[in-house]
C-alpha cells in the first residue's frame, strides 16, 4: 500500500481510555492536541472490556472515544486484544493456558496465557476479530491495526502442550516428509533416539541430559513460525474487512520469532524503544544498542517503520529503572527518527493506577497532571514536526551490511561452546566498532541482496548451506569485501557437523584460503592478537589458522599457537575476504576497520569522531539530512562538514547536553 496517504501522521500516544473516567477524557485528548499527537493507539489489551461474556460484544465504549478523539482529529490504530484472553474463556477451556518447558501449567492472571496452537483459542480469536473488523472496517477515523502486542516476548519459552506438540510433529512431516530422513538430519544413532513414527516425537521438555542440537533448533524454528501462522491468522481475517495497514509491535534483537518473517506480513513494521529498560543499569546500556535496535527494524522491511512504543518516563514493573534525565526522553525518540522512524508513539499516555504497570511511567504521572516529561516532549514534538513531515520515507544510503540470521542466533544458543559467548551479542559488538566510527550499517537476512553493499560483515556464519556458501562466494567473486568470523561453516542447516574437509569446509575453505585444523576455547584466559605490532586482548576463542591462499593479517600473542595466523585477508576473484578467528577487543575491531576502511569506501571521517555523539543521516532524492545526537552529559563541540546547513535555528557547531542538532545538504 502507499504509505504517502498518511503525512500527515507524526506522533501518537497509547492510551488506555478503559482505566479511566469518562469525564476524564475530554482533558486527556485537549492535553494531547496541545501536546501535538496525530494518532493514537487502543484496545490491544482490552478483550474482557468488550466481549464480556462469550459472544456478548459491546464496542460502544472504543466508538465514543473513536468519536470524541475525531473531534480532535486524532486517528486509532486499533489492537486486538489476543495477548490477554479472559477469566470466562480460560474458565470454559483450560486447556488454553499454556505448558512450560517442566510441564507445568502457567496460569491466568499475567498475559500471554496462551497456548498459540490450541484450538478453543483460535476459534474465539476468529469469532472476536471477525466481530472486531467489521465493527471498525468503515470507519474513517481509524488508520490502521495491530495485532495482539510484542509477540514471542512476553509469551517466554512456551508453549510446549499436547497441541503444540501435535503441530510441531505436522511441521516436522512437512519438512521431512519420511521418518527416515528425520532420523538422519537429526543424527538420532546417537543415544538410541531413532523413532519409528512421527507421534513418537515430543515436544522437547527437560530431560535428564542435554538433548539433540537437531532437534532443539527445529522446535526453534516450529515456534518461530507458529508465531508467525498466529499473526496470520488475525491478518487474514482483518484483510477480508479492511484494507487499511497492519502492523505489529517488534522487541529489537528479542529472538523467539523470526522478524524478518513476520514482517512480510505487515504493511510496515513497528518496535518498542526502552532505552532505560528496569532490569537493566542504564549505564550498561550502549549508544550503539539502541542504535542496533532500530537499524535491525527498518533492515525487517527495508523500508521507514514506526515506533508503537517509545519510552516516556520511568520503565519498571516491580523493579524501576532510571530517571531518564532532562533532554533524554526527546534524545531518544530523536534517535528512533535519525535511524528510520516515520512516526513516534509514547507509551504511555499516563500511569496506571492499577496491575503490573502501575511503575511503568508515561507522559502524564498518577496525578495526570503535566510535569516534566509532558513539557519536554511537547517542546521536542512541535520542534520536529515540520520536519517529520519533510522526511517521511527517507531513508539512508548505506555501504556496509550486517548480516543477522536467526538460525545462527538459535543454534549458538543450544551450543554457545564458551559460556559468554553469544551469537547476538557479537552482532552487536560489530555494529558498535562501526557505530563507533560513524559508519552507518544496515541490517540484512541471509536472503538479502548484497550487491548494493561495498562490505558485508557475517559474524559466525556457523550453520552453512551450500546456497548460502555459494552466496558468499558470489558477492565476493564480484568484487565484494567480506568478512567471516570465528565458527562459521562448523555445521550444516540441520546442526549436523561438515566433514567435507577442515574447517571452515567445502567452499568457504577456498573462498577464505585458509584451513582451520585447532582450535581453543579460552574459557580462563583472556588471549592477545599482534596487529600492526601492537598488542590486542581477544576472549571467548580461537581459532588456529593454517594459510592456503590468505595473507595474515595478525597473528596469536600468546598459548602453543603464539605468531599462528589469527585475522587473515583472500583476494577471491574480484574481491576480498577477510576471516577474524577470535572475538577482538573494541580497540582491535576499530583498528581493523580503519584499515580495511583505506580499501574500500566507508565515508571515515575522523572530524566526526567523538565520543557519545552519533551522527547519522536518512535522505530524499534532494536532501540529505545529518543528525547530531549528543548523548553526553556535556556540551560537546565539533568541525560540521562541508554543505552541511542549519536545520534549526539558533543552531551552532556546539550541541548542548542530550540535544539533537540537525543539518540538511543538497544532493
Ligand atoms: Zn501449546
């Protein structure tokens, strides 16, 4: 669909009209029209509300506030409210809660307590949605829907019930066709777990030992695409009404579904920005996460997505967060915008008095009077309007990819070999090297096109097929720079072992020229790696290099493999291939950036380097638009760049603590 038809939608609240008076109402929408809200965000929660009885549906409350926020000219993305089933429907059929990994029946009283298989569930979602869609389908003042809230997220590891279980074995059927063949790609001579027949297969709950790699990460990615067929299933039937957009409100790197699937199904993307998070110190938080987050979000479709959530106060449940300090709350939803966002909703409206929630803080307090976070976003909102509307659909033009695979991430978390090594966590870390740098990056699947993309970065690309072998080769034969890290191409698509050679195997050997016959697991060492004489720490592993065709670039400092090759560089057809064999410090990456930066055309630009300060840039056609985010608690000051022109202003070269500037220059 044309997205364009919606410029006029900017910033939105979530608001919970339910838990308040009506005679409040009134009050809230004048306060978020002076605030400046286009859109607002209602129902996903709210099942027992209206249909309080089965089958007994009474929308008449979401039509009043439909109409009074029209008044205001507010637009409704409605939810449907799947994540929180009601007391009546659990009570009928219990069944519907959820087993855990122990078999153990989760119970009513949180949310997300729901089997997504279970069938009583599905027919009374159908009934709801049908009853839902056709209410609202014609009314003009609804924009959009989403469906049920942050799916995979809060739902955990779950749900592993007889229903499921049935699913999981008419998955396994369809991908394997015969038992025989699963038998195979999931290595069951080991530990006599050959079955005979489909329904001898579980779904796979604790047992005494570790269990089966192979099948653990085929109950991945069953669940993956169970969330997926339970998006579907409401998408489907809200289509048969309406034609207005669909969306859903991702977690960034939260990993229970696959979100490149599940963005197909939706005409854009959205996700919720904690910065503070509640579990989390803020310190501990980096920049560059948050920045990985959104990059992650608009690489789902490509394309600008919304935030449905963006932090407007404390974070908390029974544990609080940070106060964000002033400037930080419209810092952060000023990143959401740098990164892709082609709208901004806060959550929340106000704080609830009631639930789990009651610490979870919005823009208004318990009080609903307007304070501190009210202002400063009302400020921040008018100030950035005028340009919101200017960069719709903008997006950057950048020159190195990401690859992020949700198999990879899987499977290294069934095996992580070293007990702090994670999968996402050394995505992460690559990204913050270029973060770092001001090299801005872009996220891709496996499946993505890498034509466009000078450099592809492919952290432990350890569960290799022979297409996504042959893809590399490709890119890179092409002209293509590479970069492979440590345990890639260990394992087949099923986790099975490659044995077609030393690794890293069949045609990653030749691509790479190198052979990998050691390796380490530093599990009580921190290790050094020379690079251009210097010494680096590396942790987590090591991987022992034999060249073939590869130069090395740096070479172990320390063990039995002291002066072995640790980085290495291939010229492979018209490009080259790098291969990094351990997990480098901050310090090593950067400077391993930069060299491989003088090769190829990374935009380095050392006037930009500062610390705490990002600047990033989406572009039209005409105009490309930088800006600068001071994360710091200072003012910092720097040299801008040749065209770069105030966008603001009283603007200067100075940017005062937690403050955006932002620059436009013509293309
Ligand atoms: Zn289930």
């Amino acid at each position: 669909m044309n997205l364009s038809a919606y410029e006029k939608i900017h910033f939105g609240v979530d608001y919970y009209p339910e838990h308040w008076p009506k005679e409040r109402w009134k009050k809230d929408a004048t306060l978020m029209k002076e605030l400046g809200i286009d859109v607002i965000r209602i129902a996903e929660f709210s099942w027992s509300k209206y249909e309080p009885e089965e089958g007994k549906y009474d929308f008449s409350l979401i039509d009043e506030v439909i109409e009074l926020m029209s008044e205001y000219e507010f637009k409704i993305i409605l939810g449907t409210p799947s994540a929180a089933p009601p007391a009546w429907l659990i009570k009928k059929y219990p069944d519907v809660q959820p087993i855990d990994y122990e078999g153990k029946r989760r119970h009513f009283g949180g949310r997300h307590h729901a089997c997504q298989s279970n069938k009583h569930l599905r027919d009374y979602i159908d009934k709801y949605v049908n009853r839902f869609a056709d209410h609202f389908s014609d009314n003009e003042n609804v924009f959009g829907w989403q469906i049920d809230n942050e799916l995979g997220n809060s739902h955990g590891d779950l749900c592993y019930c007889d229903s499921c279980q049935e699913e999981f074995r008419k998955w396994l059927k369809n991908k394997y066709g015969t038992i025989n063949e699963l038998n195979e790609k999931w290595g069951t001579v080991f530990w006599s777990q050959g079955y005979r027949d489909f329904d001898e297969i579980i779904a796979p709950k604790i047992t005494v030992t570790g269990r089966n790699p192979s099948q653990i990460l085929d109950w991945k990615l069953f669940c993956s695409d169970l969330i997926v067929d339970f998006h579907k299933h409401q998408s489907s039937i809200i289509r048969r009404y309406s034609d207005k957009p669909i969306t859903h409100n991702f977690m960034g790197f939260a990993n229970k579904v696959n979100y490149f699937d599940l963005a197909e199904d939706l005409e854009f993307v959205s996700h919720d920005q904690y910065p503070g998070l509640f579990h989390t110190d803020f310190l501990h938080v980096r920049n560059s996460d948050l920045a990985a987050a959104l990059d992650l979000m608009r690489g789902t479709k490509k394309q600008p997505y919304w935030i449905m959530e963006q932090q407007s106060g404390i974070t908390g449940w029974e544990i609080m967060g940070r106060s964000p300090k002033p400037g930080q709350l419209s810092l952060w939803a000023g990143q959401s915008i740098a990164h892709g966002a082609d709208c901004v909703v806060f959550f929340r409206w106000r704080n609830c008095i009631y639930g789990t929630e009651q610490y979870w803080h919005g823009i208004l307090p318990h009080s609903g009077i307007p304070g501190r976070n009210y202002n400063e976003l009302k400020e921040f909102i008018n100030k950035f309007k005028p340009l919101m509307e200017k960069i719709k659909g903008a997006m950057p033009q950048n020159k190195v990819g990401i690859v992020f695979s949700y198999n990879q991430e899987y499977a290294l978390e069934i095996q992580p070999h070293h007990p702090d090594f994670s999968y996402t966590e050394q995505v992460k870390n690559y990204y913050n090297a270029f973060h770092s740098l001001n090299i801005p990056v872009d996220f891709l699947s496996e499946d993505s096109d890498f034509e466009n993309y000078n450099l592809i970065v492919a952290p432990s690309q350890y569960l290799m097929s022979d297409k996504l072998e042959d893809k590399y080769c490709e890119y890179v034969n092409q002209g293509g720079q590479l970069i492979l890290t440590m345990r890639s191409g260990v394992k087949d698509e099923n986790n099975i072992c490659r044995t077609s050679g030393s690794l890293p195997c069949g045609r990653l050997t030749e691509l790479l020229g190198i052979e990998i016959l050691e390796y380490d697991c530093l599990r009580d060492v921190l290790g050094t790696v020379v690079f251009e004489n210097k010494n680096y720490d590396v942790d987590i592993w090591a991987d022992i290099l034999s060249l073939r065709t590869a130069k090395e670039l740096a070479t172990y400092g320390f063990e039995y493999y002291q002066g072995e090759p640790s980085i290495t560089v291939n010229e492979f057809g018209r490009g080259k291939a790098y291969y990094i064999g351990t997990n480098p410090s901050k310090e090593l990456l950067i400077k391993f950036i930069k060299l491989i930066g003088e090769d190829i055309d990374l935009n380095l630009n050392s006037k930009l380097l500062i610390d705490g300060v990002e600047f990033v840039s989406r572009q039209d056609e005409n105009t490309e638009y930088i800006f600068a985010l001071n994360h710091n608690e200072k003012t910092v000051s720097f040299e801008r760049l040749e065209g770069w022109v105030d966008y603001f202003e009283e603007q200067s070269s100075k940017i005062k603590p937690y403050q955006i500037n932002v620059y436009k220059k013509s293309l």
